[in-house]
C-alpha cells in the first residue's frame, strides 16, 4: 500500500498529460527539461549582466596613469622693463557740430541786431482778450432817413472747418515762413530796444483773399503797424471748405519781435 502511495505521489503533470502518449521526444522532452533549461539562461544572464557592468571599471584601472597631463611653470621675469613713457595722449573729442540756424530777419545797424521770431496757431477764445471801452449813451437819439440799398449777406466766419486753408499749396507753417521772410524790424524800435509779441487775427475769405486784418493784443505802434502791414500783403490762400464749399476761416498770429 505504501509503495503504490509513493509511487503516485512521483507522478508529475508531465506524466499525467503524457500517459498513453509517445515520451522520446518533442513537448514531453522539453517540460522535462524546462527547469534545466531556465537555471542555464538565468546563470548565462547574471554573467553577461556582470560583464558588462565591470568592463568600465576594468578599462579604467587599465588605463590609469595615462592621461595624466603635467603642467610645466613658466617664469616669468620683471627684469629690464622699461616704463612706457613716451606713449601720446589720445586726441581729444571732435568738437560739437554747429546748431541749425534759425529762420530770422537781421536788421543792420550800428550797434543792435535783431531778429524776427514768427509762431502760427489757430484762434481759440482763451487766448485773445479785447479790451471793451464803454462809451456814454446820448440822451437824444436823432433819427435819419436813409435810402434802400441792396442788402449784401456777410460771409459766415469759421474757425474750425473739415478742409483747412492752404498758403501756396502749404499750411501755416508755410505761411510762418513766408511772414518771416518779408517782415522787417523797425527802426525806431530796434534803436529803443522795443520788443515782445503781437497777436493779429485775420481771416482768408472765399476767394483765398487776407481780409479783416486786425491787432488783438500790440507791444508798440511801429511793431503793431508793420505786423498789420506784412499780414495784408500776404499772396492769396486756398480757402478752407466746409461741407463741401469754400467758406470764410479766421486765424490768429502771434509775431514775436526779439532783439538779438
């Protein structure tokens, strides 16, 4: 009984799936094997795995001493040096470029020159303020017949317009220029040292003419009338367009008269 009892406990699952079945070769002959098989390949892996890791630490050691570089001082000697004294100066900065010259008139004379200092802008209320002289009233108003005359409606005056006026296909700067260019410097009031600035409005019609020329705010008559004078002599504009059509546009000038 005991001897069947061992018996069955040697037989494997390679015999139980083998029995009745031909066992010299192919699968049964493989599963016998499998363990031995498997111990090789572990034992083949560990060693290659080894190997590989130490083949660095082999090379290294073979190869100590060979890369070593030995680095030779080089002395350097500080004798028979001479000072170099004898090297120039560097050459000192060019000097400045000359300002642009500024658009003036010069005025000749014996001891005084002079030059004209011409701004352009818009009129804006806030910038022109008008002294108002308020004059009695009559007590008796005298009545005068007057004839009927053709009523002629006066041109609307615009400051602002979408198609501004134009000075010889220009714009007021153009027109700076051209005042400065032709206004002259009195005289009398270079020879007193009269100078400062002088607001004059004037307007360009719709027929590009310079009309309604006025002093708003004067310094002295000489340079008030000559700043009238060059404003009036002023060639005709492209008149500034409103909607389209050209309308009437008023500017002021200020001219500033300086003694240089």
């Amino acid at each position: 009984m005991d001897n069947e009892l061992l018996k069955n406990e040697a037989i494997t699952l390679e015999e139980i799936v083998f029995e009745k079945r031909n066992k010299e070769y192919g699968a049964y002959v493989l599963r016998k094997k499998f363990r031995k098989f498997l111990l090789i390949a572990f034992l083949i892996s560990i060693f290659s795995l080894g190997g590989a890791v130490m083949v660095p630490f082999i090379q290294a050691y073979n190869n100590r001493g060979k890369n070593i570089t030995l680095v030779k001082n080089t002395v350097v000697s500080m004798e028979n040096i001479k000072a170099e004294d004898d090297i120039p100066p560097p050459p000192p900065p060019p000097p400045p470029p000359p300002p642009a010259a500024e658009a003036q008139v010069k005025y000749v004379a014996p001891v005084v020159v002079d030059s004209v200092t011409v701004e352009v802008e818009f009129a804006t209320v806030s910038e022109v303020t008008e002294t108002v002289t308020n004059e009695p009233v009559p007590d008796k108003i005298e009545v005068v017949n007057v004839e009927e005359t053709a009523i002629v409606e006066e041109e609307k005056v615009f400051i602002i317009v979408e198609e501004q006026a134009s000075f010889l296909g220009g714009d007021v700067n153009t027109f700076r220029d051209w005042v400065t260019e032709n206004i002259k410097y009195p005289v009398l009031a270079a020879e007193n040292g009269i100078t400062g600035k002088v607001y004059v409005q004037y307007a360009v019609n719709s027929k590009g003419e310079v009309v309604d020329v006025k002093v708003v705010r004067g310094v002295d008559p000489s340079l008030d009338k000559e700043a009238v004078r060059v404003i009036q002599s002023s060639p005709k504009w492209e008149p500034g367009k409103q909607g389209g059509m050209k309308v009437k546009q008023q500017f002021t000038i200020p001219i500033s008269f300086v003694l240089q």
